[in-house]
C-alpha cells in the first residue's frame, strides 16, 4: 500500500471537517473491510492522500428503540445486528440481511454504513493493476461500461444506464422493505434519504463531504411475515446473484400490505410495486406468489449473459411472499444451480 495521511475522527462534525479540507482526496474507514482491499490492490484511479477513521468516534454504534422508530448508528457492527433481540423479534427480515452478509470473521469487525456504501464489485471496475488495472470506465468517469458487451453475468438486468454493476449490499435490501431512512450529516448540516433512493447508476446519493450517521427503520403497522433470501453459489461468504427482502401483513386471510424488494438485479434497490399492488386484498397462496414473482419483473431488460437471474427473481420472490426458505423447491420453482457463476467472493 502506498503512504497516507491517518486521522482518528473524535466526533462526525470534525470527519466532516477533515472531508471538507481535503476536497475529495480523503476516504471514510469504518470497517475496513471494503476499503483495505481497494487500497491494497489500487483498484481506484486516485489514491487518497488521507484516510479518516470513523471508529474513533464514541457512541456511534447503538441500537435502539424510540418513539416506533428503530435508529442504528452507522458503526453498530454486522454481527450485532443479526443477533440482537430487538431486530430478530421485530425486524427480522434486517436480521436475516445482516447475518446473510459474507464471514462471521468479517460481520465481526464490518459496520452497517460501510455495509450500505460499500463500492461495486464489478470485474471491470475491480480489474487488479498487477495484471494491467486499473481500468477506465463509466463510474471512473471515463469511458463506457466494458460490461455491456463483455461479462455481464453478474450484473444489472433492471434500471442500467452508463454502468451496469449491481448493488452489492445486503442490508440495503432489507431496509429498503421497511422504508428506512438514512440521516446524512454534512456541512450544511442533516438531511434524511430513503434507503430505495441513496443508490443511482453511478454511486450513491452522498455528496463529496456527507457522512452516513444513523438508519432510521419504521415499524410496521400490522404484524408481518419477514423474509430475506439470498442466492448465491458459495452461500457463506459470496455476494448475491438475486437477494429479496419480503414483508406480508395478513388480515382475515387477505393480504392488506406487501413490500417486497430486489437486490443484485439493479445499481440500487429495487420495490417491486406492481408486485407489491397485485397481492393486496388477494389471498396468500401458491398462484398468487407465483403471479408477485412475474410482476416483480416489470421493465426487467437482462443483458446478453444474465437473463438466468430472471428466473431466480421469480423463484426467490415467490419463496418470500410464501414465507418458504431458501432450502424448499415447490412447483415450478427453478430448480439446480444458474448456469453462470459468480467470482467474486465477500
């Protein structure tokens, strides 16, 4: 790794400060799990002159409850998250999501906001420089996206435009069913971004000098079915070919809310709402889940390479709406492996 400038932030106002002096030659560390390994293998086109450690930062990692609202920190570890009472009995959908991502090893040591802002994990953007890296493209500002007519397996089959690389976060998915909020602090002081929304084609919605500090996460109204499922091919430790977070509420044998969101198929997160529209006032049932999992597909246009992830949306959204595992093929599900692997490991 190449030299840089260490600085322990006492408080986010003074990481924001130190944001703010170095004019976008600074990075965040909460972590380190994504940061590290794109310092060490130069994958960006500018090394930053400092790096800003976040954990020095006191009371940054709670989880609590109040006024309906759960609110958690930026820094509250992975490993927390998918183990706390509170999440698993009222959010266990973001439980699951957070228990989903990569090693114990590394849900140890990795936050929920380096979580939500981690960088893609594209060949071509993550091309090592030791076999002729970095290369240039749509998201370094420079040049199209190599995907489009290279290997685009694991990339975006909805909402592509400039860059094709999907949204590697887990607990973004499951947040973006409960309708969270991030509370970004930055000069001009906090602004609130609903988790469906901090993603577009080529990054995220924070500005140059903004800090992710806390997750906003309203209760549901009703009492609700929580899933998340994850495909991948090497389940402990891959990032996801298709993920989906579902949440059913079920009144007198009729659906009265669905939210079900998509992750890995878009650069952000993906609310399937035709889906979400069609299950309301229907009864729960194999035909009806089967039905969530086409519509769910709307606008869905997969590149030469990645059209196998259609069938897994369909399969896994079914599975949700169903409250099945992962684990049990009914009728009509996709069945085996998808013909295309994933070589990128978490």
């Amino acid at each position: 790794m190449k030299p840089f400038l260490h600085l322990n932030a006492q408080t986010v106002a003074q990481a924001v400060k130190s944001l703010v002096k170095f004019e976008g030659r600074a990075r965040l560390n909460a972590g380190g799990t994504d940061l590290f390994g794109l310092l060490k293998d130069e994958f960006l086109p500018e090394y930053p002159e400092a790096i800003i450690n976040l954990k020095s930062v006191a009371g940054l990692n709670y989880l609590k409850q109040s006024k309906g609202i759960l609110r958690i920190g930026a820094l509250a570890k992975l490993c927390d998250i998918a183990e706390s009472p509170l999440i698993k009995e009222r959010y266990g959908a973001l439980a699951e999501a957070a228990h989903a991502v990569a090693s114990p090893q590394l849900r140890n040591v990795a936050t929920i906001g380096g979580n939500l802002c981690q960088d893609v994990r594209c060949c071509y953007y993550r091309y090592p420089r030791h076999l002729g890296g970095p290369i240039s493209c749509a998201r370094k500002g420079n040049g199209p996206c190599l995907a489009v007519r290279g290997d685009n397996r694991n990339h975006a089959i909805m909402e592509g435009r400039k860059c094709f690389a999907v949204c590697p976060s887990d607990t973004a998915v499951a947040l973006a069913a409960f309708d969270a909020r991030l509370v970004v602090v930055g000069p001009a002081g906090e602004r609130r971004i609903a988790v469906r929304d901090f993603y577009h084609p080529l990054g995220n919605a924070l500005e140059r000098d903004e800090i992710v500090k806390e997750i906003e996460v309203p209760a549901l109204a009703g009492r609700a079915r929580q899933s998340f499922l994850k495909f991948t091919l090497r389940r402990p430790i891959d990032f996801a070919v298709v993920s989906v977070a579902a949440l059913i509420v079920v009144e007198n044998g009729v659906c009265c809310e669905a939210r079900i969101a998509l992750g890995a198929v878009a650069p952000g997160v993906i609310r399937a709402t035709a889906a979400e529209e069609y299950l309301k006032g229907r009864a729960i049932d194999v035909e009806s889940a089967a039905q969530a999992g086409e519509l769910a597909l709307a606008g869905a246009r997969p590149l030469p390479k990645n059209a196998y992830k259609l069938e897994i949306v369909k399969t896994l959204v079914k599975r949700g709406v169903l409250g099945l595992p992962l684990e049990t093929a009914g009728e009509g599900d996709a069945g085996g492996p998808c013909p295309h692997g994933n070589p990128e490991r978490g």
